[in-house]
C-alpha cells in the first residue's frame, strides 16, 4: 500500500506493441512512485520508451497497446477505468502539456478563446469568467500584455510564446498531475531556460513527469529524476544527485555524452525493443560488464527512500 504521500503508483507497469516484426516493448516492468507536489524528469535515448510511459498514464496509447500492470491515482487504477471515468480525470486531474505547439494549437481560434473552452470544460465556468480566466492564466506565464495577446491566433505568436500557450493550457484545468512530454523541445538556448523557470513556478503545487532529453532541464525543473533505458528504468534517484554523483554506468555514460559535459557518445547503440539483450540490457556497451551481467537480470535495488539502481556492481 504507498504512503498517502505518493500521488501516483506505478506498479509493474508493461506497455507493448504487437507489430509485423514482433512484439516491440516499449516499456517493460516499470514500478515509479511519484510524491504529491514531487516533479520527476525522465530522461533516456530515443526510443527508451518515454513518451510511451507518459501516454500510459494519461491513457492515450493506441487501443493495440497491451498494457498491464497498475498505475494508481487516489486510491483508484487509472488502468480499471472506463474510457468515461477516463475523460472527466484528463485535463481535470491529469493533464499533458502537449509537445508541439505546431499540431497541437488550432490555427482558427484565437488563444485565449482555446484556453476558455479547457477552462469552461473543466471548471464549469460560463463564457465570460472562463475568458477572464484564461487572460488571467496568459498573465501568469509571463506573456507579455495578456489580454491583447489571447486575442491572437497562433501564427502571430512566437515559438517560445506558443510554448507558453501550451504550458497555460495544459495547467488550465488545475491539474494535480502533470505530464510535460520536451516541453522544451526546438527552443533556443534563452527561451528554454525561461521555460524551464516557468514551468517549474507553475508546477510548484502539483506533481509533474517531465519526459526530457535535456538532463540539465530536468535537474532545474525536477527533484529526481528516473532514468530510463531499452524499456526498464535503470536508476532513480535525487536531481542533485545524479548531476553530480550518478551510481548507474548507463547514467553516468548519458552524463558524460552532454555537451556541456564533453560530448562523449556511449559506445554502441540503443538495442531492439523486440528482443532486448538477456542479462542486464545495457551490458553490450557497459565498460563495466561481466560475465553474470550477460546472464542474470539486474533487479532495481532500493538505495534508500528516494533511490534505486539496476546494476550488479552498483550496491
Ligand atoms: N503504436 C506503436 N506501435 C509500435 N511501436 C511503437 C508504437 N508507439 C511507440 N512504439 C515504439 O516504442 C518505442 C518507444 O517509443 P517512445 O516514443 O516512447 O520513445 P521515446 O523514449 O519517447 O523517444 P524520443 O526521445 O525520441 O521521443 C519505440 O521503439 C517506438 O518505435
Ligand atoms: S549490471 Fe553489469 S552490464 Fe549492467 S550496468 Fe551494471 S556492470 Fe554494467
Ligand atoms: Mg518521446
């Protein structure tokens, strides 16, 4: 049973996809608590599996999906509810701030007025106060001049602007848990690091998954931060923490691969998600790999409250 401070509960959580090629697991055994308030950033290569563990939560996976385990919200299993029960928790009680602005905005109605229809829809406010509401919400991500901008249509805003728009609209529903799937993805260097603040003061009360490849992002905006590899989670542990003293080779390796860190690439390449290699995944490029990592399964070792790790040489 978690703790009445844990707000989500991932429990042995598989999502796979059955394809002509085979069955592709995309996320595989996967066990996350995530703290009321706690923001978590998961970070790995592409294709690890992140977005498909976000997609999970919020239930939006394609219906070929085979998804098994719990994810436990407020006493309920977001995985036993009905598509109905499903709709009135999504943007209410958990929210995506979606990844791109490009798709995601329609390009016909004006901002404010796309923000009003979350909040009318959520909060039950009439037309008016849900419009005041959403120069209100505009406001609070620092856009500039609110109300003349939420008369705006997309195109006439700028990428960072819209990254805004997104982060208000995703909150718009006053969400408890939030999902932000690279919310800073296509930014430049400046814009990022504003969004990065914004998203971490607008985030402040609630709890937060925030998918990244940006491990410096996550360790502004997050308390800890999950590392994910070929499907499993390989190491969890405090932001600081794992910027400064990473326990798993794997994150260690992802560390030293950054730019800022000296851009040294891991040797190798992610593997197949259809047959994964036996033993512990990562043992094909771990400088560190010894015979039994080629044989037996690393299971992920609890380090204490806030941290675990999946390495035989890690405990
Ligand atoms: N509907 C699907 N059918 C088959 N395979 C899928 C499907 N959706 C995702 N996958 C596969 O699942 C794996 C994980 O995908 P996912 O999008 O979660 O990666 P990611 O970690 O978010 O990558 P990125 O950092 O590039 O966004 C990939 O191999 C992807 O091809
Ligand atoms: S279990 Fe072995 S192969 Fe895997 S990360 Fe640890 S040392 Fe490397
Ligand atoms: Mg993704």
């Amino acid at each position: 049973m978690a703790s009445p401070d844990v707000m989500l509960d991932i429990i042995s959580l598989r999502a796979h996809f059955p394809t002509q090629d085979g069955l592709v697991k995309a996320v595989d055994e996967v066990n996350l608590q995530i703290g009321k308030t706690e923001r978590v950033g998961l970070i790995g290569e592409t294709g690890c599996g992140k977005t498909v563990l976000g997609m999970s939560i919020i239930r939006l996976l394609l219906p070929s999906a085979r998804i098994a385990g719990r994810i436990i919200y407020r006493k309920r299993d977001l995985l036993g509810l009905s598509e109905e029960e499903m709709r009135l928790l999504r943007g209410r009680e958990i929210a995506m701030i979606l990844q791109n602005p490009a798709t995601s905005l329609n390009p016909v109605l004006k901002v404010g007025d796309q923000i009003a229809e979350v909040i009318r829809l959520h909060r039950g406010l009439d037309k008016d106060a849900a419009k005041s509401e959403a120069v209100q919400m505009l406001d609070a991500a620092m856009i500039p001049e609110p109300s003349k901008r939420a008369d705006q249509y997309p195109h006439e805003l700028s990428g960072g602007m819209k990254e805004r728009i997104m982060i208000a609209m995703g909150l718009a529903g006053q969400p408890s848990f939030v999902i932000a799937d690279e919310p800073t993805k296509g930014l430049d260097a400046i814009t990022k690091k504003e969004i990065i603040k914004l998203i971490r003061d607008m985030t402040v009360d609630r709890s937060m998954l925030m998918i990244t490849h940006d491990l410096n992002a996550a360790g502004e905006a997050c308390d800890r931060i999950a590392v994910m590899y070929a499907g499993e989670l390989l190491e969890v542990a405090p932001a600081q923490a794992i910027l400064s003293d990473p326990s798993h080779p794997y994150t260690q390796g992802f560390i030293r691969s950054l730019p800022s860190r000296g851009l040294h690439p891991i040797a190798g390449s992610s593997p197949s998600l259809i047959e994964p290699p036996t033993g512990c995944r990562f043992h094909p490029r771990c400088p560190r790999a010894k015979d039994i990592c080629k044989r037996e399964h690393p299971p992920m070792i609890s380090l204490g409250k806030a941290a675990s790790v999946r390495c035989f040489l890690c405990t």
